[in-house]
C-alpha cells in the first residue's frame, strides 16, 4: 500500500494517512485481515509524528475499518464492505467542500436526504 502525505496542504496530515488506507480499501489494494505498518515505522518512513499516525489509526478505527490490537498494531477489519470506504471518503470530500462553498451542516444533510429519498423511489 502507498502512503503519501503533502506537508504544503491544507488537509491534515492524520487525515491525509487515513485517505490513502480508505483509498486503498477502496480499490481492493487492501483486505480483510492485512495489516498496517506500524505507527512508528510509518512516522520515519513519511518523517511524521507517530502521534499524527496514531491518530489517522484511530479515525480508521472510528470509521469501523480497522482494529487497534496491542501487539498486533492496526488490522483490516471484514466488518465493512469496500464500498463503505468509499463512501466515508466521498462524505469527508463533501464536507470538507460545503464548508468551502459556505454551506452549513443543516442544508448539506437536507441535500443528501432528499437525494437519496430520489435514488430510494421514494
């Protein structure tokens, strides 16, 4: 798996590792049961802080992507499909983008509810 980080961007780094797991989660690069580099040999190899690695784990964590297992490090979980990684991206894309454009919290979930209401037939 490719792990980059762009220091001059505004996206965290931590959010940048964690993109590059999604994606690869995504495009089936990754599965279920693979494991994370180590935090800390991830660190020297991007010349990041662990603690921003330790924190990219544990949005994946979060998002219900991997596991946090001590001595085993970070692990794949089979617990969401691909396409659920995909779609936390997309989110994390969209917001990041309303809040750009000014768009607040309460119309981006009225856009997607109607939206999806529309590709439900309902």
């Amino acid at each position: 798996m490719l792990f980059s980080v762009v220091p001059e961007s505004g996206t965290p780094l931590a959010e940048q590792i964690a993109a590059s797991v999604r994606r690869a989660l995504a495009e089936g690069a990754v599965r279920r049961g693979d494991r994370l580099p180590a935090a800390r040999e991830l660190a020297e190899t991007l010349d990041v802080n662990m603690h921003t690695v330790l924190r990219a784990y544990a949005a994946l964590r979060d998002d219900g992507l991997i596991e946090l297992r001590r001595g085993r490090g970070a692990v794949v979980t089979g617990a969401v499909p691909r396409e659920r990684a995909q779609v936390i991206e997309w989110v994390r894309h969209l917001v990041s983008d309303a809040q750009r454009a000014g768009v607040g919290l309460d119309e981006v979930v009225a856009l997607v509810r109607q939206q999806y209401t529309k590709e439900a037939g309902g």
